[in-house]
C-alpha cells in the first residue's frame, strides 16, 4: 500500500515539474513578445529586442541541457547535449545583459551616475549641502 502512495505521489510531483517548467516557458515567450510588440518603435524597443531574442536561447538550452542529463542518452551524447545547452543558455544570458545594458542607456542617456551612497554624502562638507538646499 505505501509504495503505490509513493508511486502516486512521484508522478504527481514529476508532472507537475514538468507542466510547470513547460508552462513557464510558454509565459516566458508569450510575455517577451507581447512586452516588445508594445515597446517596437520606441526608446526601450531596442533593449526588449535582445530580451526577447534571449528567451529562446534560455528555453532551448535548459531543454536541451536536460535532454542532456537524461539516463537513456548514451554517456558522450549526454555530455554534447549539455554542453551545447549550456552554450546556450550562456549566450541567452548574454542577450539579456545586453538588453539590460541597452534599456539602462535609454533610461540614462547622459550618463548621469546612481544617487550618491551614504560614504558618498558624509564626504560632501555640511556648507555646500546647506547651500544648494
């Protein structure tokens, strides 16, 4: 009785990894494209192009990095297949970067610098903070 509890339990948790994972790609896509549709044209456009050329580099690269990890591959297939998903994966992560980068330039085009930090301020003397205040 306790391994058919357990069998039941394991296809349910295995196919709920499963669904989920797929479930989530298939958001991930979705969501990319309707979010670039919508910035086309724009100052951000360019940055969510690589964001959403990325995504399917992610997609495919865990999908095929786990093909890669699965028992009935042969050991040598297994590890190019690992090898290649995390090819790209890398060059998904890439992709984002570069989308970050290009959206942060759109955002900052003068290269303004971040809000000064608390070692930043105490450096600055009391008289000058007082006056431009």
């Amino acid at each position: 009785m306790m391994d058919i509890i357990s069998l039941i339990l394991t296809i349910i948790g295995g196919s709920t990894l499963v669904f989920g994972t797929i479930a989530i790609w298939i958001l991930m896509g979705y969501y990319s494209i309707r979010i670039l549709r919508s910035f086309k044209g724009g100052l951000l456009g360019n940055g969510w192009k690589y964001i959403c050329i990325a995504v399917p580099f992610l997609i495919f690269g865990q999908l095929i990095t786990s093909m890669g990890g699965s028992s009935t591959i042969a050991i040598t297939q297994g590890q190019i297949l690992r090898v290649l998903g995390a090819s790209l994966s890398a060059v998904g992560g890439l992709m984002i970067v570069i989308g970050f980068r290009s959206q942060f330039r759109a955002w900052n085009p003068k290269g303004l610098k971040s809000a000064p930090t608390s070692a930043e301020q105490k450096a600055v003397p009391q008289k000058v903070v007082a006056k431009t205040a």
